[in-house]
C-alpha cells in the first residue's frame, strides 16, 4: 500500500474513532477497524505515516497516529514486534509534546495506551507527569501503561492509582499490582490489603489474588468469605496459590453456586480451575461436589 493509500485510511480512522465497532459490512472500514488493518500491515510505509499524523495540527489525526503505532505490527498470536524503538520515540515525543502544548485529553489518553502496548520502562516518568490528571480516561491509560512495570516508580503509581476515585482506573491499577508485576514489598501489601474492602468486587477479587500469591496468609478470611458468596478465576487461582486445607469448605461452597460464570465474551466454566484448587489445597474433591439436578417426579 503506497503513502497516498495509507494517509487515506488514517482519514478514514479518523470517523468514528470512539465506537467500539463499525456497523457490519462497512465498506471502506473506518474507526477502530481502519486502525486494525494498519496494525495488521506493520509496514514501513504505515509507520511513517504514522510517525507523521503524530505530527499534526489536527488532534484526531494524531489520535490514529498513536493508535496505530501502540500495535503496528500485532496481526495474530506470536507476531514479531517491528520497529520498536521508531515507535517508542515517536510516541514518546507525542505524549510530551501534549503535556507542554495542546494537552488534548483524547490524544494524552490514546498515546498513554499506546506506550502501554509497546511496555518500555523509558516511557515511566513521563506517564507520572499526567498521573492525577482530571480527566479519569487519562489516569486509566496512565494505570494501563504502568501495568507491568518493575521499577519502584512505576509501582508507586500503581499504589496512588489503586486509590483512585474512578472505579475503572482503581481496577487496572489493582490488576497492575497484584498480577501484572512481580514487585513486593509492605507499601504494595498494603495498597492491596486497602482494596479488601473495596465497593467493586472485582477490584476486592484481584486485590485477594495479588496478596495470595505473594504467600499473604492474612488475606484467608477475605478469601473465604468471598468463595463463600462467589466464585471467579481470581478468586479459584488465590486458593490455589495459598493450597491450604483451611479453603476447603469454602471452595465446596464456591461449587455449590455452579462453576459456570457469564464472562463478556459468554458462558465460562470453571471447573477445570476450581479442580486444580481444590488438590492443591488437599481438599476431598468427591465431598464438594454439588448433587445433580434431578427432573421432577410426577406422582
């Protein structure tokens, strides 16, 4: 695909950019599926005009431009990142050139995602100067990026993020502490063990994950009192990792309820995973199982 043919999808990216999906059968594709069909070429070509659209006057513009360079290149499972240390650059020398001009909050949110794609370190102390933005959108992709990270910086974010007022940018900082780092330490224990009581049970499930497998003992009554009116991957992979006999009854409890859950993508069983908890811990597994529906007898 030549300059001229690229420039045209960035345009039409450009149309429709926050829906999620276009109506089915749109022909050329615009939005987030334009976006898609240059990340799936991951060619030079579509990385220059990339490189530019950063560039530009118009916010939108520079939105795709940032969109597409967080996954040039990330066409299916096990692809081959390509032209990483352009795109770190160009995307870096966006976000700071937001920060100290523009400060559109739609292109700051688009480029922090976008770094949080890519994962360099290098990006960190720029993502903590948007830390307690305003715009809640911000402060999530600043969550997003920092997921991962090692570094005492990065995790210190985290910790501050994981208090937030805004319940999604509190679940991915959580997540970010608790499973997407190897970091430990007692500040990180105890912005976790903070999040036990949290209004979100999704955001209490992945702080009891995040304390469990670092060994945290002290998060067993929260775990049991949540298999105990709950089940869900987290909550199954925390007893897992503590493998004592003291979840047992709490687990047969979890089976009780059933193991099939509504995921966003549909039905999910958990069984396998509930299975492998429950010899972890040691448990009788014949014990826990729920009796079988039975029909109705007509007398």
């Amino acid at each position: 695909m030549v300059r001229d043919e690229i420039d045209m999808v960035i345009a039409a990216a450009m149309v429709g950019i926050d829906e999620e999906c276009e109506p089915p059968g749109s022909q050329p594709p615009t939005g987030r599926d334009a976006i898609r069909s240059l990340h799936d070429l991951g060619s030079r070509e579509v990385l220059d005009a990339s490189l530019a659209a950063c560039r530009d006057a118009d916010p939108l513009r520079r939105r795709v431009g940032a969109a597409v360079l967080g996954q040039l290149g990330h066409a299916e499972v096990g692809f081959t990142p390509v032209f990483v240390a352009e795109r770190f650059r160009g995307l870096a020398d966006l976000l700071a050139a937001e920060i100290a001009g523009p400060n559109d909050p739609d292109v700051l949110s688009e480029v922090c995602i976008a770094l949080g794609h890519l994962g360099d370190p290098g990006a960190v102390p720029l993502l903590l100067r948007v830390l307690d933005h305003p715009d809640a959108d911000i402060r999530f992709g600043v969550a997003f990026a920092l997921g991962g990270q090692e570094t005492p910086e990065a995790v210190d974010g985290l910790i501050a993020l994981s208090r937030d007022a805004d319940d999604d940018v509190r679940d991915w900082a959580t997540f970010g502490l608790g499973g997407l780092t190897t970091a430990d330490g007692p500040a990180l224990r105890a912005a976790l063990q903070a999040r036990l009581d949290d209004g979100n049970h999704i955001i209490r499930f992945e702080a009891i994950e995040g304390l469990a497998v670092r060994g945290d003992r002290s998060v067993i009554p929260a775990l049991i009192r949540a298999l105990e009116q709950d089940v869900s991957l987290p909550l199954l992979d925390a007893a897992a990792a503590l493998a004592t006999p003291d979840l047992c009854d709490a687990l047969a409890a979890a089976a009780a309820g059933g193991l099939v859950i509504e995921a966003s993508y549909g039905p999910y069983d958990l069984t396998k995973v509930w299975r492998e908890a429950m010899h972890r811990c040691g448990c009788d597994e014949a014990a826990a199982q729920p009796p079988p529906d039975t029909p109705d007898q007509e007398g």
